[in-house]
C-alpha cells in the first residue's frame, strides 16, 4: 500500500463495512495517523463491530476506539427496533425504514470530539452519493453544513485550526468504491454490509447494503471483463 | 406558571442546572409538550442526573429519556477525566479546562435523532452567551450553525420540515435568567450547577459554575433591592 508521510492524524470512522474500510485505507494511503472510530449504537447488525476491528487490524491504525450508546433508545429505524423489518424487495426511490434519525451528525459529532482531544484535524467518512439508499446525511451539502457548525463548535476552532471533513468515496460508484480499494489491498472478505446478518456474520443477501455491495461488485466484474476483452 | 396551548412537542435538553431548569420553564410556558433529555456521559457531576428528574418531575414534562454515552473514554476535559483539575481560583478569558470537547454538538444531535423520531422541530437548551465560561459551543453562530447542518442531516428536514433550535436565555445575564425562572415558578433549591460537588450533591461553591451561579444571585437580589428602593 502507497503511503505518504504526511503524518497528520485523522479519526476515521469504521463501521466494518465496505464503504468506511476503503475509507481507511484511503486515510492511510494519504500517510495519514489513523484514529479508528466505532459505534456500539444498539444496530440490530452488531457483528459488523467484529469486522470493524478485523478490518482495522488488516489495514492498520494507531487506536481504535469503541463508543457505546443507546440510539435503540430513541428507535424510529428498522437498524434500531426490531419492531420494524428491513426492507428486502430492493431500493426505493423513498428514504427507506433503515434510516436512523440523526446517526452521521451523531457519529460525525463524537469522531469531532475525539478529534479534538488527540489535535486530529481530519476527519473521515465512507459517505457515498451515488450507490446509496438515500440517506439525507450522505450528502455533500450536509457534510459542508457539518464541517462550517465544527469549526463553530469547538475551542479548536476558535483558536484557528480548522476541521475537514474528508468524503473520498462520495462522488464514486461503488464499483469505483471496490476498485479503488483492491488497489490499495483491501481485504473485502474481512468487511460485513448486511443490515440483518446471522449472529454468526452471514449476509441476508436482500436488504438494500447487500444489493448494493453485490450490484458493486457485479458492475466492478464486467468493467474488468471489458478491460480485458477491449 | 402561564401556558400557551400550541400543543407542539419539544425536546429539551436539562442537566439538572439553573440554565436548563429555567429554559425548561420556559419551553412550557410557551404551551410546548415538553420530552427532556437528559446524558450521563461519564461526568464526574453525575449528581446532576438525580437533579435533573427533580427539575422535570417538578416542571412537568411528557417524557425523560436518560442517554448514557461514555465521553469519558475520549477525555479530555476536567469534567470528564479525573486526572485534570476543576479550576477554582476564578473565572478566565480563555476557554477553560472544564470544556468538553464537542459537547452541545454531540447533546444537540442526540436531541435531534430524539425529535425526529417524535415529529418535534423544536429543540431548547439553556446556552448562554453573557455570564458563560466562553464555551464556544454556547455562542449564536455556533447554534445558527447546528440548525441549518441538522436541516440538511434529516429526512424531516428534506420533507420540508424546520428544526429550530431555541436559545432563550442566550441574551440574559445570569440575575435575568433567575429573575425569569422565579416568574415562572422554577424551584432553584432543586438545581445544582457545580461542577465538583460531593457525592451527596453539596455544591464546592469555588468552581467557574458555583461562582456564576452565586454571582448572579447576589445581582438578582441587588437589582430586587434597588427597585425596592426607587
């Protein structure tokens, strides 16, 4: 893996999917000191934390810290109540029900703390706008809104550092997501991105994350195949 | 206390303090339905908590959700490591020790999540820009910041829905905080503001906190005083 000797530091948050473990190795690729960051949120699909930590120790960070908090508290998504079932008939053109209220500025908010405390002023995050569910918080304008409210928040920002909030991935399809990480030596079998896997780790193979990582890496087959036929 | 019959809902976020006791008088008094939140996350005040269910038993609320998130594992903050020092020899014109990295971020977006969840678009919390500890989190551009990022981080906000986020003692000095909350009926001898107190709730009296507070009791009685006297 290319890297750089930039050796800034940067939070990057790593879920244990495919998404946020091209992210890291993105970060690290730019010679970035990675601070991985996950959540133990109450999801209904807790084992990707087991490939949170997988991944990290595949690509390797400086720390990787875990925070616990109880959004199943609050509810209101099919990740956080099992009262409401994932969706399996495929992407809508809908917000769909695995949206969970609030969950990147939440996320994006305890990375920009931590940042805060280690004097990291990168931050990193798996957001993708193209092969995507949906959500509102994957947007460019709401990671610009973020950055401008973090740079207002915190003593950091007052005293002149600014915080930057890195989206590699937001204008890639996820076929470009995979390419560009096999470049860089992911190990994809290490990743979960099921919304409801087994407690042993399998996929459902239906929900929308796995439609996603299939189509992604279907579409990422043929351009290869392309390639080598053109 | 006065109530409107707006019939809306809020989310308050109370601590147990003056400020938010107050901001919860006041969020009624305007005929909000009022949902308080309320985080243990690991501050060495966690008596506070205990204040906080007397503040909202004795105001009157629908609901109080109680988050739990261990922001003591970033540290960081004399509030949130035991290691650092709560200052006492008086207030400063720097940002204190006792700052807590990104904490009306992470406390405003958790309030979020909640009032999605809810259907809520009204969010009160007691920040204060006058008799304050210079907590850059507390500033206007910080909270005008946070509204137009959790516009655009919500699928109530892209459905057309306004989150507002209402500061009403942000202007006050500490003695019209009292003054308000004491029209209203607030029960101060319920609050408690210090940031080290013992664990049976007994204020230290010398902390940036108890200083503000007596501070502006001692102004509320001497502007009473003065108009008593004219």
């Amino acid at each position: 893996m290319t890297t750089h000797t930039t050796n800034d530091k940067a939070v990057v948050l790593v879920s244990g999917g495919l998404d946020s473990a091209t992210t890291l190795a993105i970060a690290k690729s730019q010679g970035y000191a990675c601070y991985a960051l996950s959540f133990d949120y109450g999801q209904r699909h807790r084992v990707e934390l087991q490939a949170a930590r997988r991944v990290t120790d595949s690509i390797g960070i400086v720390e990787h810290k875990f925070i616990h908090l109880n959004l199943d508290s609050i509810g209101g998504s099919a990740l956080t109540d099992s009262q409401i079932q994932v969706p399996t008939s495929g992407l809508s053109d809908q917000i769909p029900v695995t949206y969970v209220p609030a969950r990147n500025s939440v996320f994006l908010t305890l990375a920009l703390g931590w940042a805060e405390v280690l004097s990291a002023y990168h931050l990193f995050i798996g957001v993708n706008a193209i092969d995507y569910s949906g959500y509102p918080d994957c947007r460019p304008e709401f990671i610009a809104a973020f950055e401008q409210m973090a740079n207002l928040a915190t003593k950091a920002g007052v005293e002149g550092h600014h915080f930057k909030v890195h989206t590699p991935l937001i204008h890639l399809t996820k076929a470009q997501i995979i390419q560009e990480g096999l470049r860089l030596g992911v190990d994809y079998s290490l990743t979960i991105s099921c919304y409801q896997p087994t407690p042993s780790g399998k996929a459902c193979s239906v929900c929308d994350a796995c439609r996603l990582r299939a189509d992604g890496f279907q579409a990422y087959e043929n351009s290869i195949n392309t390639e080598t036929k053109a």
